[in-house]
C-alpha cells in the first residue's frame, strides 16, 4: 500500500477514529488504526467493540492495500509532523514507513485482515436531524447521565421515537433531563437506549452546522450515526428504560417565573463558599416577589435576593446547587419558569411548550437552615 495525503486531512482524520480507540484491551489488535486504501477512498476505523468509527479522508492512493497501525503511536507522528504532504508506504513485511518532508519514520504494523471491522448493520428504520440540533440536544442532557456502571441503563440515554418527535431522556437518580425535537419525516415509533460514551464522542465530532444533516438508523442491537463522510457505529444498552412518565407531574402550588441569568450566577457565586465534594444544599425561600437564596458553610455564608414572578404558595426549598447550575447552563432561554409542589417534591423547570424538561429532586436542608 502506498498513499498521499495532506497532514492536516490526515490529523483531522486520525482524531475523529481516535476516538473508539480502546484505553485498555485483551487484544492488541485493537490498539491500532486501520488504514484501508483497498478501494478508490482512503478509509481510517478504529473499534472497541462497542464503538466503532469509520471516517473518509481525501487523497491519492498509489499502490491499493491496506495496514493496521498502533493508534497511540500513528496519532502523535502525525501530529508532529511538518504542515505538508505525507506518504504512508508498507513494505512487504509489515513495516510502514511515513514521510513529509525531510521527516522519515519507519514503524511495524499489523495485518489489516485481522483487524475487527465494523459490523454490518441491515438498517431498520432511520430519522435525520441537524448536526446542530443533535450536538446542542446532547449537551442540554448528557450532564444528568450516571457515571456509576452498577446500573447500565443510567450511564446512557433514552431516545424514545414517536408521534414524529424524539425524545432524549437521561437521568441519575437525583435528577432527569428531558430535550423534544420534532422530526421531518414519519417513522415507525420506537425505543433505544444509546451509551453515554458515543454521544459525548459523536458532539466533539459534530461541525455543528444547522444545514448539515445527521442520519440516524437502528437495529434492535445497534445505533449508526452518518455524517460529513464519517460513520459511526454503537452497540445499544439493553433492558428496558425506567418509565418516567409516572415521575412526570403537571401539579403545582408554587410557579415562578425568574431571569436565568441572575438566578444561574447567584446561584454560581454562592458555591465559592462550598468545597469540593462538600454536600451543602442551597436554600431557597420564595415570596411574594423575592426569591432569596442562602447558603452557609464552614467557609462562611452568603444570602442575596432575586426579583421573581410568583403565582401560589410561599416555599421553603433546598437542592444540591449543582443539579440547578447543570440544567440553569444548558437553556437559552431569558426567562426560566420553575414548578413546585412542597419542600420534599421535585420541581421541574421547563417550558410552556416542554421541548425541555428539567426534574430535580430536592435536598433535606434541617441541617444547614
């Protein structure tokens, strides 16, 4: 095999496979890079078995055939190599040399053959959505994904297909984030819970470009992403998803209507007086029409009043102050509206149209008030 190409095509490439390159495996095949120039296109994979990517970079490809790579390696050569064109050459016995410039490595390399390719998936059904839309609907929820492995279906995200909306839905037992975007086409309704891991490394791949379109197709058993000459292949998680729609309720005896920006920096600025790994709530009391927050550690305290629109009761509330600076951060909203029911319920924070949801649960505050 013998192919050209510039570096930057090549860096841009080996970093978007990079990403379903193994950190730690049983086989060391594993730990490489494909480079496949068996066809007309110069084709990088890497595979974990339970991601795998396949991007396509442009250039010339001289002798057909192909080699597989140590990742680690491969990435930090090209990285470091001058801003020029590269030549990637194998020799009869594995060995690959890659040149640019006056810059000449020569390394072993493995038989592309025995390389895990991805699998080939008998697509079943398929929705299309912007890049955009899928890298912001990824942020706005993947915070609240549980990091724990003891209960899988927590460390990934719910996409519930129907009446022609998505639904994304994540959750770690304190809190639930909920994000709606409506489809362009009808599809068959469905359920698919996609690993945590694959959307955080598909959103740093994604352009984010609102006009570029991201085609998602399914099996029972995989997911598949296709975008900007790049595929994406993941294995779903399996079991059924907790059934939140019991944990969803529309009552409330307190709505406030509130600036985001002020609540979410009061809110920043009262977590300076709480350490690391320290569980201080904050506390929350809400009149007429002041909202007022409180916190107090062994650091100091602080108290500030906010300006708030207020319909029923007054409510004395306390919450981790994480959980409402995670959700707080991802809405673009001016205005945030906040429902509650008393001080042990969950208040949700969502609009009136509920393309977003935000349920978090509140803390005892007996403690610290």
């Amino acid at each position: 095999m013998k192919i050209t190409c510039s570096k930057s095509n090549l860096v841009k490439g080996v970093s978007i496979v990079s990403k379903a390159v193994p950190s730690k495996t049983t086989m060391p095949i594993l730990e490489c890079i494909l480079i496949d120039a068996t066809t007309d296109i110069i084709k990088l994979t890497a595979n974990d078995m339970e991601l795998g990517i396949m991007t396509e970079i442009s250039g010339d490809i001289i002798d057909r055939g192909m080699i597989a790579i140590d990742a680690k390696i491969f990435s930090e050569i090209v990285r470091k190599l001058p801003d020029n064109e590269v030549t990637i050459e194998t020799l009869d016995n594995l060995q690959t040399v890659i040149t640019c410039e006056k810059a000449k490595f020569d390394i072993a390399g493995k038989p592309g053959d025995e390389f895990a390719y991805l699998p080939i998936i008998e697509k079943e059904d398929s929705i299309e959505i912007s890049q955009f839309t899928l890298k912001e609907v990824i942020r706005q929820t993947i915070f609240s994904i549980s990091d724990s492995e003891s209960n899988k279906l927590m460390t990934g995200e719910l996409f519930d297909i129907s009446d022609n909306i998505l639904k994304v839905v994540s959750l770690d037992g304190h809190r639930i984030s909920i994000r709606k975007v409506p489809l362009k086409k009808s599809v068959a309704d469905r359920k698919l819970v996609v690993p945590g891991k694959t959307l955080i490394e598909i959103s740093k791949i994604l352009s984010g470009e609102a006009e570029n379109v991201v085609s998602i197709s399914y099996t029972k058993n995989h997911i598949v992403f296709e975008f900007d000459n790049t595929i994406v292949v993941s294995r779903l998680i399996e079991g059924e998803y907790f059934r939140i729609d019991q944990m969803l309720s529309s009552d409330y005896e307190t709505k406030v209507r509130i600036n985001k920006k002020e609540l979410l920096s009061c809110i920043d600025r009262a977590t300076l007086l709480v350490k690391e790994g320290d569980k201080k709530p904050i506390i929350i009391n809400i009149g007429d029409e002041l909202m007022e927050l409180k916190i107090k550690s062994q650091i100091g305290s602080m108290n500030e009043e906010i300006m708030i629109t207020k319909e029923g009761k007054d409510l004395l509330i306390g919450f981790n102050p994480k959980f409402l600076i995670d959700a707080l951060r991802v809405i673009d909203d001016e205005e945030v509206t906040i429902y509650l029911m008393n001080a042990k319920a969950p208040c949700f924070i969502k609009d009136d149209a509920e393309s977003y949801v935000y349920l978090i649960l509140p803390v005892n505050f007996n403690s610290a008030a």
